[in-house]
C-alpha cells in the first residue's frame, strides 16, 4: 500500500485495471485444499459506527468505486483458479450470498441508521488491508458527498505481480525448506537458568530526521499511527 500523496506511489505503475489469471499464492492453494464444506463463510467483518445522516445509496456509490479501484475485490475462484471478473458485482447483504465464482464477495449491510455492517471473504481482504479499505472509503464517500468526482490515491503493484513472483521464486524456497526443517526440528533453548551473565546491551542514536520518519512517515503506508 501506498502512503498518502503522490511522493509515495510507487513509479511505474499501470493505473488500469488488472485483467487476466492470477496465479494462486501459497497460503490460497492451502485454503482450497482444506476442503471446507462452506467455504464463503471464511470471511472478516467490521461494525463501524456512522452518522444517521449519511446517505446509504452515497455509501453503496463510495464502496463501489472502491472496489473498482482495488482490483483484487473483483478476484473469482475456482478450485485451483482464480481471476479478475470484468466489473464489481453487487453487494451481498448476508454472508450467505458471498459466492466465490460469480461473486459478490462482500457484504454491505446498515442494521440500523447508526450502524454500518462490512464483511469481506478473507480471500482478498486481510488486517492491513483493512486500514487502506476503509481510509479510501471514507474519502471516496467525502468526496461524492461535497458532489466531487471520486479521486483515489494511485495504484501500487498489483496482487496478480505479487502472485507472480512467488511462483518465479518457488525453487528458490524450496531449496531452503531442509534448512528451516533443520532449525525447526532442534530441541527449544532452555531459558530456565540464569542467563544475565551472557547478555549485552548495545546503546543508538537516531537524527532526528531519521526519528520522524520512522515516527510519521513510515506508519502512514499502512494508516497506522
């Protein structure tokens, strides 16, 4: 994710939707072989609390231009495929209309004129990409609320780039795998006796340059603070 501001993006960036297969990562290709009876069920929610005045069709607007722009809520899956659909679908209003091949894959719901309901299949939404969702849905639906066009921050590398280059690397891991089998098949340290004996302190100092960008630049990449 990009932090706020065109000094952030990425360069190079196609701004176009991505189209096409997608490779499955790893941690998918784990899912699909769990076989679970319900998979759609396997999603992230959030409760947020909203203004009763906010317009619900605003909202529907907002979250839609959202998902256009974050192409990785248009991904469908297939058993052992997955791609991008040609356009975002409609929002499911119940966990139970989340359908992993036509879509949707998100449910929007307001319970009540304070409380807006948000579940997305873990497939494409995770802790991090929470923060980027909602930070752009709240701009998105500012903006269509003063009557301005929807203007996001650009694109950064796509999901289906990522999905790539951990199937170009794949030898590579796995050359390492009888090392990391090795170091996981040695007993645990023993921490029960004294160690102070063999610890060591070892003392820094940052600009304070280098502390502010740690501080408030670093964190605004993924909205945290």
């Amino acid at each position: 994710a990009a932090a706020d501001g065109d000094s952030a993006t990425a360069p190079n960036i196609p701004q176009v939707p991505a189209v096409g297969d997608v490779p499955l990562t790893p941690i998918q290709q784990w899912f699909f072989s769990q076989n679970q009876t319900v998979s759609a069920h396997y999603t992230q929610s959030v409760m947020l609390r909203i203004a009763p005045a906010m317009s619900l069709q605003t909202i529907q607007t907002a979250l839609t231009e959202v998902v256009r722009h974050h192409d990785a809520f248009r991904l469908r899956f297939d058993g052992g495929r997955q791609w991008y659909a040609d356009a975002p679908s409609e929002f499911a209003s119940d966990v139970s209309q989340i359908d992993l091949h036509d879509g949707p894959l998100i449910v929007l719901r307001r319970p009540t004129p304070e409380l807006l309901f948000l579940a997305i299949h873990h497939l494409v939404i995770d802790n991090v990409s929470w923060q980027i969702l909602l930070h752009d849905f709240l701009r998105a639906y500012e903006q269509l609320h003063e009557g301005q066009s929807v203007q996001l921050r650009e694109k950064t590398s796509s999901f289906q780039s990522w999905a790539r280059i951990l199937v170009e690397r794949q030898s590579q891991f796995l050359a390492e795998l009888p090392l990391w089998r090795e170091m996981t098949a040695q007993p645990p340290a023993d921490y029960s006796s004294d160690a102070i004996h063999c610890t060591a302190s070892i003392t820094g100092e940052l600009s304070a340059a280098t502390t502010d960008l740690l501080i408030r630049v670093a964190p605004a990449a993924y909205q945290t603070q």
